[in-house]
C-alpha cells in the first residue's frame, strides 16, 4: 500500500479538526467512507489503519450538533 493513503487520512482528519461542516459533508460520502473501512482492516500498513480509524472518530465527534 503507498504511503500516500497515510498522508491522505492525516490530511483529512486535520481538516475537519473543529470543522463540523467539513465533517458532515465528508461522512456524508458513501465512497469516501466505504474506502476509509477499507483502510481500517489493512493488513499490509499499521499506519494506515490506524489513521483511518482516527478519522472516522474525527468525523463523528466534528460532525454532531448540540441537541437542543
């Protein structure tokens, strides 16, 4: 696996850091999110399925809205 799906995630999971609209229109992508699942059972690069999980928890805790 390049190394360049590791940079990818990190990028992405820094861009929706305190960014709830970024957050909901990216989990909002069934492809985006389908690819980052992918990439949260892969063997062949630790670093990935790590970051990738990282970004799926980013994407949850950026994209909730206070219940009011």
């Amino acid at each position: 696996m390049p190394p360049v799906q590791f940079k990818l995630l990190g990028t992405l999971r820094m861009m929706v850091d305190g960014q709830e609209e970024a957050a909901l229109k990216l989990g909002k992508d069934a492809v985006l999110l389908a690819r980052v699942l992918e990439w949260c059972e892969a063997k062949d690069h630790a670093g990935v399925k790590g970051e990738a999980s990282r970004l799926l928890a980013a994407l949850i805790r950026h994209s909730r809205s206070p219940c009011r």
